[in-house]
C-alpha cells in the first residue's frame, strides 16, 4: 500500500470515474485500473464496484477510505513542511569570520547583499581562524573567512577573495610620525599593543620579529580589534594593523601608519574557506561572488 493507492480510493470516491482520477493524478486510465486491482489484492478484498457508468466504493472500500483521507491529508502536510523548511533554509546565511574579517571587509558586502536578497536571514559569528577552521571540519559551520595566511588543509577549500597589506600604526605625534622608515630594532624597542593569540595580525607580528631577529615589547594584549587602535590612539604605544582596517582613521586623522621595514613574511589576505565535500547554496555562492567583486573594485585583491 502507498500514498498513490490511498489518494486513487479518496478521489474514486469523489469523482466515481476512474477517468476523472486519471486526469487528477496525471495519469493514464489503464494506470490507474491496476493500481485499483493491485491494491484489492494486496488486501484481500474488493473495494470497488461498476453501477450504471460509476465506480463506487464497497463496504470495505468505505471502510479504507476515512483512513486513505487522513493519511493523504498528512502526507500532503508533510510534503508542504518539508518544502518550507528547505525553501527557509535556501534563505538563510550563516559566516563565521575573523575579527578582522568580521569588522572592516564584512559589512560592506554584508549590506550589499542584504539589499539585493531583502528575505534572506544574515548570521555573523565572530572566531579565531583555528576555530573556525574546526567548525567547518566538524560542520558546525559552512562558510567562513578567514584573516591571514593560507594553509594547507586537505578538507577545506580556500579561495582568497582579498590582498592584505599589514602596516605599523601609531598616533598623530609619535616620534615614527617624523621617520619614513624606521628599522626592526627601532620598532621593536616601542611599546607594543599585541593581538591575541591565534589571529592572523599576532602571527604576522610573531613572524616579523622571527625573521627579523627582535623582541617586541608587548606592553598590553587584546583580543578586540578596535581595542587595539584605541589604546594606540591613547599615547606611544605602536601596533600592527590591517590596512584594510585604519582607513577610517587614516581619512581623520586620528592614526598614522607606515609600512614595516626589515624582512617581511609573505603577504597574507582575507580568504572564503567551506569543506570540499560541500556544495554552496545559491546564497552562499551569491555571497562569494560579491566578496570577490567587491575586492577588485576597491583594488584589493
């Protein structure tokens, strides 16, 4: 017995032609007759009678039939269920970003994409690169981007949407405002903001001052972005900072900045990581491929 057999019992009843059925499921007369025939065998018992031109239903056919109604009746919920939760679910993105990622490259994309898929529900959630990377493996997340260096990852995808150039920031008056380049060993010897640890600008400066043979002074650590520009705008202190991230303060006025000299690690930049073995939504790729338009219009990648 299936829903196709149940929904042929409740529609004899309401048509009495078995050619009115067939019109209703979309299907021919002879296909219709044998599942009738099929599903008096399978009980045991007849369900249907001819009576001058009508099909009509037996005793045992009406017995069947307040349950073929209820069961076609649910069937037809649940189908509807189904679809609405998948069609809620094509209208749903979820990132996980890095902090960085999250503050200064997100939300212009995030904006854009709002406005173009106005139905469409936006979650951003904010992590390290190593636990994002572990939510993606373990499918607690889908898509994720990432700041800083590109790693090999057997189970990840990683397509790098934007170039990044990492800089040394200071306030308006400190003594590099006056130097066009000052040296590792300078550099090294001024107090330092420092990222926490695990994000991409903390292993950038960790890989500056390795290749470059200097200690840094770490006078304070945050694992706050925005903390950190404001505890550089407060005095002496210096920090290494996204480009991407001062450009708002660089147009004020309220933070200089100046490329770091010495021995620099390989560029890094933002990227999009999902697992190979996952295809994106048309909302995700959707969001892909404006992260990527929006990095070479403000020439960046």
């Amino acid at each position: 017995m299936n829903i196709l057999k149940l929904q042929i019992v409740v529609l004899i009843e309401k048509y009495k032609k078995v050619t009115d059925v067939a019109a209703e499921l979309g299907l021919k007369q002879p296909t219709v007759s044998f599942h009738m025939k099929s599903l008096e065998n399978e009980l045991g018992t007849p369900l249907f009678q001819s009576r001058s031109g009508r099909v009509l239903l037996t005793e045992a056919g009406h017995a069947l039939h307040q349950y073929a109604v209820r069961i076609v009746a649910l069937a037809s919920e649940a189908e509807r269920t189904v679809k609405l939760a998948d069609s809620r679910s094509r209208l749903k993105l979820a990132i996980g970003a890095s902090a960085i990622s999250a503050a200064y490259l997100l939300p212009a994309a995030l904006a854009g994409l709002a406005a173009q898929y106005p139905e469409t529900e936006i979650t951003l959630s904010e992590a390290q690169n190593h636990v994002l990377r572990e939510q993606l493996r373990s499918r607690k997340l889908q898509l994720a981007v990432l700041h800083g260096y590109e790693q090999a990852d057997e189970s990840l995808y990683m397509s790098k949407i934007a170039d990044d150039e990492t800089v040394l920031i200071f306030a308006p008056g400190h003594p590099f405002d006056a130097k066009d380049n000052p040296g590792p060993d300078e550099i090294s010897r001024e107090p330092w903001i420092q990222h926490a640890p695990g994000s991409g600008l903390r292993e950038f400066s960790d890989r500056w001052a390795g290749l470059n043979g200097v200690r840094v002074w770490n006078r304070m650590e945050t694992d706050s972005p925005e903390a950190v520009k404001q505890l550089v705008m407060q005095g002496n202190a210096v920090a290494v900072f996204s480009k991407i991230g001062i450009a708002a303060e660089i147009e004020t006025g309220s933070l200089c900045y100046r490329p770091l000299s010495g021995i620099l690690p390989d560029r890094g930049g933002f990227y999009l990581a999902w697992r190979k073995d996952y295809v994106l939504t048309e909302i995700q790729q959707a969001f892909a491929d404006s992260l990527v338009r929006r990095g070479v219009q403000h020439g960046v990648v």
